[in-house]
C-alpha cells in the first residue's frame, strides 16, 4: 500500500477520520469469551441487568476496534513506526451491540527525535462516538512516523 502521510503531514490541529464501525452481539461475545468473560459482555440478559443497559462491548475490545477502525481510516496508509504506549484510554458510555462507531484522530503536538533520526513522535487525541453522536471512548497516545526524507534532524531526545 502507498504511504500517504508521513511526519511531516501530521501538523497540529490536522483530523484524520476513523472508518465506520458497526458492533455485532456475536463479535462482543466471541472477544469476551477469549479475553473479559464478565457476564454483561456475554449476555444480552446479563447485560440489561447491569449497570450498562444490555449486552456492551469489553473496553478492551473497544479499544482494538478503535485501533482497526484507526488502522482502515489512515494509519495503514502512514509511515508509522509504532507507539511507544497509551497516555490516556477512557471508556465514557457502553458499546452495545447494534451501536454503529465513527471517529477521529486530532494531531496535539509533534516533535522530531534526535535520538533516532528521521524519525518523529506524533501526539494524538482520539474520539470514538455511536450513532448518538455520544463520546464512548477517548484516547491520547504518541505514535513514531518516519520523516518523508531522512535528512531530518532530530530536535528532542
């Protein structure tokens, strides 16, 4: 695939759209069986009876499916190198299924590394809302991106 953006292309205030999302009940179950079996997450009956109103996605598995609708929406197009980690990860209403996820990255900051040349260090604010237009998940994390050039020097460790 064509690399579309690189460090340079993630200025300040820039959004990047997420890829649409709609959650089935059968992949909610299926992510909570393997990885968060807590009951609300594996029936719709459970889920009614708890605090989230009906059968809700794990915030772990809304993370990972903000992650591919991230990954579909720009990321796979970038010349990215990988994250360093997550600075913040909040899960601000359930996920049902039937709930249909659109969203956006926003570019915070930016700085080149001088510990690795031409490469930079992107900040991001992610938002995840439903069909409601409700924030169901935020996010802040940095992300490495090559420079379009390798002449770039870096400015910060």
């Amino acid at each position: 695939m064509a690399i579309d953006y690189h460090y340079e292309d993630f200025t300040p205030g820039r959004i990047f759209a997420l890829t649409e999302k709609t959650v089935t009940a059968q992949e909610i179950i299926a992510f909570a069986s393997e990885f968060d079996p807590q009951p609300m997450h594996l029936s719709e009956e459970a889920g009614r009876e708890s605090i989230l109103g009906g059968l809700s996605a794990s915030g772990w598995h809304t993370g990972s499916m903000f992650m591919r609708m991230m990954f579909d929406g720009w990321l796979s197009r970038a010349s990215s190198e990988g994250s360093p980690g997550l600075d913040l990860m909040e899960w601000k209403k359930p996920v049902l299924a039937g709930d249909t996820l659109c969203g956006q990255s926003t570019v915070i900051e930016s700085r080149t590394l001088r510990s690795r040349p031409g490469i930079g260090l992107v900040k991001f604010l992610h938002e995840v809302k439903n069909q409601h237009g409700e924030t169901v998940m935020r996010g802040e994390n940095p992300i490495m991106f090559r420079l379009r050039t390798a002449s770039g020097v870096g400015d910060a460790a």
